[in-house]
C-alpha cells in the first residue's frame, strides 16, 4: 500500500562517491528550488528525510549511516522508493558573483545551488573542504558546471592543507562577491557568518550539516525555519 503523499520512482543509476557515500539518480527530474528536501520512504523500512542534491535528473546523495541509508544502498538500478516532495522553502539564487562554501557532506546541497546559479549566468567559486581526501565530494561536478573549485583537506592529503575558512577569508579580500552560502559543521558555519558580518554588502546564506543523519541537511537551531536553510537575515543566530 502507498503512503499518502508519496509517488514511485525508480533508481536509474547508482554512483559510488565513497565508502560510505552513493549518489542516488532516478528516472524523473523534480521541479523544485536548491535548499528543499524530500521524505524517501520503503516499505516495512521507514521514511527519511533528504535534502535534494539534484533535479533534473532528481538525485540524492545517501551516507550509510543508519538502517534506512544502508536499506538505500542496498538498492539496485530499476528498482523502486517512494518520494514525498519537494517540502520546505528553498532559497533564490541572486548576485551575479556567489562563492559556495561546503564542508564533507555539505557540499551536496549547494550542487543544485550551484547548477541554478550558472544557468543564469553567473560566476560561481567553490571552497570544498575535509580532514582527509577521502571526505571530499563533488569536486568534478562544481568544475563540470563551469565553476571554480578550490580544495583542501586537514591533513593535506589533496587541495591544499588547511580549513576550508582559510580559502574563504583569502578570496574575500581579493574579489568582490555577492553571496555567500554554505552548509557543513557548525564551527565552519560560525567561522564563515564571522567573515560575512565583517564585508560590507555580503549577503550570507547558511546551513547546517553538522548533525547530518541518514544525509539530512539539518536545522542548526530548533527554531522552525522552513526549509533546511537560515536566511541571510538569520545569519547572527551562527
């Protein structure tokens, strides 16, 4: 029997991003905004939340950290879960020069983000950062978007070594940018509202991503905050 609310979809292809990390790309594009979430559900398993990673076609990216992610990344191609959404309220994309800020897990939300921002032509520089290589995620798929990906782990072991604030504080000293959004553990995201309150006219977009569970972009207060985003106006609550 199907829920209420939730439509069939079928897994078209699985991309291993990790080891403990798949992207999951299905049959359908969803039309939605960057920052909405959907609820996965399957049978005799449960339901989940998950931010979109990507709409056309409707992705998700799933960490295998509980028993509903692991049940996902048992899936094969072909087969079917059930999708409630999108839900929330996503996020405009405005500037004409954006920096993204993501941090490990993070950086699957502000893919869509990202594709939203180039389509209509605007510049777009990405910061991904992690302790190890291992951490870092799609890399390859901000550059094939056409933006400009800088990299860095803790222990240098690929991009340079450092945290991902140091890239952010260097280029915005150097350039001029827009909006700044992000979304990834708490001390980024403070770090990063730091710099923001700091440059006249940036505009800062945040999320958290510290508390990811079942690759959930969660909320960083308890406050209800539609959507898996703080609008710029909530930035101070970092």
């Amino acid at each position: 029997m199907i829920r209420e609310g939730f439509r069939t979809y079928r897994l078209a292809s699985v991309r291993r991003l990790n080891d403990s990390t798949l992207w999951l790309t299905f049959d359908v594009d969803l039309e939605a905004q960057a920052g909405q979430f959907v609820m996965a559900w399957l049978p005799d398993v449960g339901e989940k939340p998950f931010s979109i990673a990507g709409m056309a076609p409707f992705s998700l990216m799933v960490v295998d950290v509980g028993p509903f992610s692991h049940a996902l990344h048992q899936l094969q191609p072909g087969e079917k879960v059930w999708i409630k959404g999108p839900l929330g309220h996503g996020f405009q994309v405005d500037g004409d020069n954006l920096m993204l800020v993501g941090g490990g897990y993070g950086a699957a939300p502000l893919l869509a983000f990202a594709n939203d921002a180039r389509t209509r032509g605007a510049q777009v520089s990405v910061c991904l950062g992690a302790r190890t290589a291992e951490g870092l995620l799609l890399g390859e798929d901000f550059a094939n978007l056409g933006c400009q990906v800088e990299l860095l782990t803790e222990d240098g072991s690929a991009g340079r070594r450092g945290l991902v604030t140091l890239a952010v504080e260097e280029a915005l000293e150097t350039c001029e940018v827009d909006l700044l959004a992000a979304c990834g553990p708490t001390g980024m995201l403070s770090a990063l509202a730091g710099l923001a309150r700091n440059i006249m006219c940036l505009s800062a977009l945040l999320g958290g991503a510290d508390a990811l569970r079942d690759g959930i972009m969660r909320q960083l207060r308890s406050a209800a905050i539609p959507g898996p985003c703080i609008a710029p106006g909530m930035a101070g609550l970092l």
